[in-house]
C-alpha cells in the first residue's frame, strides 16, 4: 500500500504518546509507536495532540450571524429570542441563510470541527431555510458532515400546519425529527407531541432530537414521555433530549426515577453549557440556578451525552466562536467536572459521544477509520480544555483543509526567554 501521508510522534486523546498515524487513500492505514513505513509527505507532531474532529450535536445554522436582526435580544431569555426569530423569518432570503451558514462553516473548519447537526425551522410555509441548509450540506458535504433535524420551532400542535411542513421537509432529503413539548400550549399537548412526533419517525426509519424540556419548571418532564415513547416504538439508540435544563430544578427523588428510564431507553442527551447557563435562571433573583441539566449524574448512568453549541450570534447568543473547546470548557466549570477523569469525559462530550450520537460512520483513530484528524497546539485533552489552543491542522480524508501557526508569545524580560510557547505553561516535573 502507499502511504500518502504519516503523522509522526503525536499523542493521542487516550493517553498513548509519541505515536505515528499512516494515512493511504483518504483512511487511517496503520497507528503504532516508530513504524517502519514511508509516505509521500511526513509531518512531525512533536508530542502535540492528535484527535478525531470535534462534533457539534447541537446548532441552529439556519439563524447563525443574524445578530441584530430585526434587533436585540433585551431580556436574553429563550422567550424574547423566539418572538426576535419570528419576527425576522418573514424577510429571510434563501440567498443570505446560505451566506451566513457558509460562513459559519468556514470558521467551524478552522475550529476543527468536521460535524454539525443543525436543527431548521420547519414553521414556515415556504420551507425556505429547510432548501437553504439542503443546499448549504451539498455544498459543505466535501469538508463537512452537515445533519439536519426538522424542527418545528413554534410547536408541532401550537402552529397549524406543522405536520404538513414537517412531512414535507422529511421527503425533501432532512435526516431527523425534531420536536419542542415545552413550548406547547399545555402539558398534555407537549406530552402528545412526542409521541406523535417519535410515531414519524419510526414509520420513517429515522432518528429523533427534541429539544425537550428547556425550561426552569421542574414539572417540565416531557423527558420522560421520550424515554418511554422510545422504548414502545422500538427507538433505542435513535433519540436525543437536546437541553434537559427542567433537570436542574428538579427534587432528587424523581430524579432518582427519571436517571434509569432515560439510560434503560437508550436516550442520549445533548446539553448546551454557553446558551443554557445564558438564558436559564432569567427569573431567579439570589441564589440564581446554573441553567444547565444534571451532566456527570447522566454520564454516570451510563446515558451517552454530548455538548453543543446551539448558537453563535443570533437571537438567542450574542457570542460564540463554533469552539467546541469553549463549550467544554464551559461545561466542565459549570457541572463541577474539574476532576481529570471527568474533564477527560467532558472532551469526549465534543469528540466521541456526539459521533454515536449523530451516528457518524469510520470515525476515530483506529486502522480502516477516515483520516479526519485534528492537531492542537496542546499534549493531551486536558490541557486543550485549559488552553483551548490553535489547531494547527485539520485533514479532511487525509488532505489539509486548515492550519494555523502555533501561539507564540514574543518576550523581552531581563534574564529570561525570549519566547513562551503556549503549550509550555504546565507545571513543573517533581523533582526527584
């Protein structure tokens, strides 16, 4: 076989350090320490970090870079953000949605991240985002995993002809079926929705991501009807409850119940630390609740959750940078992860768990794998959480698709160095 490329000395995200990647015909050829092979082109790593791409399970491409538009979000909660949402859908234009999410894509790119599952509003009778974002992942499909999710924004049942629009997006190439229970007029419509919602996507054959439960009112639990509508229809493995954020306000006790129905259930769950933490709590005077559903309590009971970034600059977020190291970073602070087993968890929650999630085939570091790789200016995944650095490299099917130069900070102090690499602020070995 000839190699087109060999990754030499890299330390990879589960520890193993100063090893070489092969890479032949857009694949992971060979991984091992000192391998005895040559390729067209070598690139020393130098004890960096060497990942599988970053995976967002978690956006909305269809409102990305539209901040300000029509204008501000004043009271930064989830309500005002969706009033802003529709106030805008009326002067959107196929033209400018592709635009934005291209652009959003680019700087993704750069970030390292080679996945997206974007949620798109459905309630509209011109579907225009739906074809907007189809064209964007026929555009983007060459460099990035684009994954869309029907979403009806102002409820399956609250907005009439939801269930035509929803169909019709399905039939036009959307992958998933999305939902929003709490925003419907009552508790039982909400508890409907599910069911009628996981009943299409069953006859379909297709996944399910419902925003389910973004709400401070513990008696939010539409997370509980997912879970058992999952198991009836057969579902496992095929459903997500993105957000969760009832979680946070809910009494130990029914979450002593709900923790084993959504791991028996095979549910998987997508928090978004930036978003969450911003526009949960908003009524709370002091003590302000975190905003952000139980992370490590899932983990622990076996559920596969993943972070997200949800938004970047729209009606929701006046941030974000499509890091998915930020968010981690985030989530680790907020949830108490700052273990190192659990910050270890909190970068697979950017790298691996959304994968399952999004059900992304050959992806990894193992032999037959695609060559998606990533190279950061860090030594393992604890310090990238910290230092959130460049990626130096990001090969798409073993091709460059982004480099950075490394962060070096240009010094002139008195009887020191005269410069200071990012990555060489650890701490000291102890001295024997």
């Amino acid at each position: 076989m000839s190699l087109e490329l060999i990754l030499r000395n890299a330390n990879l995200p589960d520890g193993r350090r100063g090893f070489d990647i092969a890479i032949a015909g857009g694949r992971i050829a060979a991984v091992g320490s000192n391998l005895d092979a040559q390729a067209g082109e070598e690139i020393d790593a130098s004890g960096r970090l060497v990942s599988p791409p970053f995976v967002d399970a978690h956006f909305h491409m269809d409102a990305t870079l539209s901040l300000g538009l029509p204008r501000l979000n004043r009271s930064g909660t989830l309500l005002e953000g969706i009033a802003l949402w529709g106030e805008l859908k009326p002067h959107l234009t196929q033209e400018t949605i592709v635009e934005r999410a291209l652009r959003y894509c680019d700087l993704a790119i750069s970030q390292g991240v080679m996945a997206i599952r974007s949620h798109v509003d459905i309630c509209d009778e011109r579907l225009l985002a739906v074809e907007a974002l189809l064209e964007v992942k026929r555009r983007v499909q060459p460099y990035l995993d684009l994954q869309l999710v029907a979403f009806p924004q102002d409820g399956y049942l609250r907005w009439p002809g939801a269930a035509e629009t929803l169909a019709r997006a399905l039939d036009m190439g959307v992958e998933v079926v999305g939902g929003i229970p709490h925003f419907e007029r009552t508790m039982a419509e909400g508890a409907k929705s599910v069911k009628l919602l996981c009943e299409v996507a069953a006859a379909r054959g297709l996944r399910v991501d419902m925003h389910c439960d973004e709400t401070d009112d513990p008696l939010s639990r539409h997370i509980e009807t997912l879970a058992a509508e999952t198991k009836r229809l057969g579902l496992e493995g095929r459903v997500t409850g993105s957000h969760l954020t009832s979680m946070h306000s809910m009494d130990n006790y029914y979450v002593s119940k709900l923790l084993p129905l959504i791991a028996e259930s095979g549910v998987s769950a997508v928090a978004n630390p930036l978003i969450n933490i911003g526009i949960q709590g908003r009524h709370d005077s002091y003590p302000k609740r975190r905003g952000m559903t139980r992370v490590p309590e899932l983990m622990d009971a076996g559920v596969t959750v993943a972070f997200g970034h949800d938004c970047v600059m729209d009606p929701w977020y006046s941030l974000g940078s499509a890091d998915m190291l930020d968010v981690a970073h985030m989530g680790l602070h907020v949830a108490h992860m700052t273990g190192r087993a659990d910050m270890t968890r909190c970068f697979e929650a950017v790298t691996t768990a959304p994968a399952r999630i999004l059900g992304l085939e050959n992806y990894g570091l193992e032999p037959g794998c695609h060559a998606d790789l990533v190279m950061l200016q860090a030594r393992d995944p604890i310090e990238a959480l910290r230092l959130k650095p460049p990626r130096l490299l990001v090969l798409r099917r073993g091709k460059m698709v982004a480099r950075r130069d490394p962060l070096i900070a240009r010094l002139d102090l008195p009887g020191r160095p005269a410069s200071l690499d990012l990555s060489e602020t650890a701490p000291l070995e102890k001295e024997s």
